[in-house]
C-alpha cells in the first residue's frame, strides 16, 4: 500500500509546486537563457551529456535550471589542476571557486531554485518527492569499482526512487563525504516509511534557508 500512497502524494504535491512555481521557473528560463547566450560564445554545446542513475540502475536525464557553462564536465577534465582539486575534495568544488559556474547560476544553486524542474521529473514517475539524492552514472561506476564491498548498500539505494529532498539533501549535502553519503542513503532505503519522508519534508525548508552544504 505504501507504494501507491507514496506515488499518490507525489502526484499531486508535484501538480501543486509546478503550478505554484511556474511564474518563477518562466522567469527563471528566460534568465538562464540569456546567460547561456553569453557562455555559448565560448563552450559550443555538445549533445552528450552524464546522466543520472534511476530506479533499477535506469538512466534519465534528470532536470534542472542549467546553472554551469555549456559541457561542464569536458570543462573540468580538460583543466587538469581543476579536476584534480575536485577529486581531491570528493568530487565538489565551492561555489565561489568553480570557475564553470554562471552569473545566475551563483544565485540559483544558493537557493536550490535551480532544483525546481525536477518537479516534471516525479511527475514522469523517474524521481520522488523523498528519497535518495540521483547518482551520476559515471559516479556509481567508479565508487562500484574502488569499493566493491559497498555493492550492496549501492544496489539497495537503486531499489528506490531518486528523490529531490532526502537524508543526504537536509543532512548537510557537500559536508558530507561521497561514502557516507552512501551509507546514509542505504541506511534511509532500510528505514523508508510514509512518517519518515514527512520528517524530512518538515526539515527541507529550514536546510534550503541555512543553505548548508551548497555547491
């Protein structure tokens, strides 16, 4: 029952934001629009992008309010001091010294509105409200390889929907280490329940104000 609940809620609390939210995303796009317009001039967009991993290890192209330069990450391997430092540093840089990010952008992560497309995403059934924050596929496939051991936690993680607010989301986001992100995200999976996801929601507001963690 708590799987139909689950997709019930996601429904109609998605219908609720997209149409709560639509003058600010319509605002948004024309916004990020034109700052791509500028960056275009020096990173030609390409059609490959990374994409998330979903449900059952299912790829999906995840949306978001684009908040970095066109080809982020071809970017940042080609800059080999760059990509270093954000290996270094669990596979994140800061805001302020992550030279990919846009004008906008700045603004955008910083108040996780960047975030708000991801809405049509539970609406499509690729993504819940609550649930685990989506892996980049070349993220899973590296961790699956250097930890081998952790394959469990990470095949349990995928047995649930990707969520856009989650234990990771209001524990602290880029505080957190990739492996305890990890075991955190298994540890929601074993304790999943209707009361749970709405602890979460409850803390969500107060993490986007804090801004803890933002990258």
């Amino acid at each position: 029952m708590y799987k139909y609940i689950e997709r019930g809620g996601d429904i109609v609390l998605s219908l609720v934001f997209i149409v709560l939210f639509s003058p600010i995303m319509l605002v948004l796009a024309i916004l990020v629009y034109f700052d791509e317009t500028d960056s275009h001039s020096v990173y030609p967009l390409k059609k490959d992008m990374p994409v998330h991993i979903g449900l059952k290890g299912k790829p999906f192209f995840m949306k978001k309010f684009r908040s970095m330069i066109p080809n982020a990450w071809e970017v940042l391997q080609a800059n080999t001091e760059l990509y270093e430092k954000y290996r270094r540093n669990n596979n994140k840089l800061g805001i302020d010294e992550d030279p990919r990010i846009t004008k906008i952008g700045k603004f955008i992560r910083a108040t996780s509105i960047d975030e708000l497309p991801q809405f049509f995403d539970v609406l499509q059934g690729n993504m819940s409200i609550v649930g685990p924050r989506p892996y980049f596929k070349f993220e899973i496939d590296e961790y699956w390889k250097e930890h081998p051991k952790t394959r469990e936690d990470i095949k349990k993680i995928l047995s649930v929907k990707p969520g856009i607010t989650g234990e990771w989301q209001v524990g602290g986001r880029s505080t957190i280490s990739f492996n305890q992100r990890i075991k955190m995200d298994a540890e929601y999976v074993d304790r999943k329940s209707f009361i749970h996801d709405m602890l979460i929601l409850l803390k969500t507001p107060m993490a986007i104000i804090k801004k803890k963690g933002v990258i």
